[in-house]
C-alpha cells in the first residue's frame, strides 16, 4: 500500500482507538481517505484543507464537547468530490455514515457525522442541528477560508477554479458571482461569534473584491 502521511495515520489512529474500531478495517479507511484526498484532480480539497481544518478543531478544542465527532466530520466531509455532480455532500455523508456502521462505532455517531457532512451543502445548520455548537464550529472551520487574509483568499479561488477547469470562463464566473451574491445577503456568514469576530469583516472584504474582479472583463483566473 501506498504511504500515508504520519499526521493523518496519527489522527487517524488517535480517532480509531477512540471509537475501539476494527484495525484491519481501519486500516483500509485510512488508505481510502488518504487515496480520495490525493487524487490529480483536486487542488484545494485536498489533505492540505484536511490538516488546516483539523488545526482549527485543535485550537478550539476546550470549546467543543465531541472532539471525536467533529474530526471524523473533518476527515470525510470532502471525501467525495466530483465537479460534475451537486451533491457531493450527500454522498460524502453516506459514505463516511456507512464506513462507520462498517467499523462497529454506534449508530447515533454514524448518524450524526451524517447530519454534520450533510450541512456542508449550504453551510446552514439544519433544524436537527440547532443549537448545536460542534456543529457549529465545524461549518466555521469549513468555511474559515473566506476570511483569510487577501494573499491566501486570491491562492484559494485560483484552486477552486483548477478544479473547475472544464467549465468554460463565463460559465464559471456566472456561477461564481451567484455564488458570491447569494453568500453576501445572508445577515452572517459564520455561525459562532468568535469567528464572527475574528472572520466576518475579512471574509466580506475578500467576497466583494472578488466579485468585482469577477466582474471585470479583463480578469481571467
């Protein structure tokens, strides 16, 4: 089998003894992540994303009561991820709900990974999550991009574009702005308030300057 990088065996063992999970079976999950992850075709979901989203979970530990939880969420809320499909979510929710029934952890955490994946695709928590602050913070995370400085936010779009690279530039910048638009009118893009403190002003900044540029004739990504 191909190597895994030391951090992710690490994490990923860390959570698999945690759950008392098969080790052999563990093991092929481990590989599938690090395979999924990897692949040619992606160039922000990647295990580097991965890894960012796990220093946050990390830095805001004493914050979140199921640690466990919201790192398998981590692990497997981008597993699938196809540019030619819209529900990539829900298909990576279903994936990581059933490589969990698979490794024997009980069916409320397989359940609620689901419920957690599952909200990626709007980035709203959904009425089973209300009031929910892991999940919460999860989205945050996710999302946490948006508010990166200018530098990190313009590498980010340009990634998200490679990805994209089979749809012609006018379809893609039309999908964006709409994007963009939508994502602005919303009273909050952050659903805790210390990333709405420390992420929202520059997470707007970035979103309108990028929607300028979008709107330029001579900007190209």
């Amino acid at each position: 089998m191909i190597a895994v990088d030391p951090w992710l065996q690490e994490k990923w063992t860390g959570l698999m003894t945690a759950y008392k999970a098969d080790p052999a079976l563990a093991d092929k999950c481990l590989h599938e992540l690090f395979r999924k992850y990897s692949s040619s075709g992606r160039h922000y979901h990647t295990l580097v994303h991965i890894r960012t989203l796990l220093d946050y979970a990390d830095a805001f530990r004493s914050s979140l009561a199921d640690l466990q939880l919201v790192t398998a969420a981590i692990l497997y809320h981008d597993i699938i991820y196809n540019v030619w499909r819209t529900d990539n979510e829900a298909r990576s929710a279903a994936l990581a709900g059933k490589r969990f029934k698979d490794l024997k952890v009980s069916a409320a955490v397989a359940e609620k990974l689901q419920l957690y994946i599952d909200a990626t695709h709007l980035h709203c928590l959904p009425p089973a999550l209300t009031g929910d602050q892991d999940a919460a913070f999860f989205l945050d995370f996710d999302m946490a991009i948006l508010g990166a400085s200018w530098p990190e936010y313009l590498n980010y779009i340009r990634q998200v574009r490679k990805e994209y690279h089979i749809y012609p530039e006018m379809l893609y910048k039309s999908g964006r702005r709409k994007f963009l638009q939508n994502s602005l009118r919303a009273p909050v893009l952050f659903h805790t308030p210390e990333f709405r403190q420390s992420h929202e002003a520059q997470a707007r900044a970035n979103m309108e300057k990028e929607l300028e540029l979008l709107l330029s004739a001579d900007f190209s990504l």
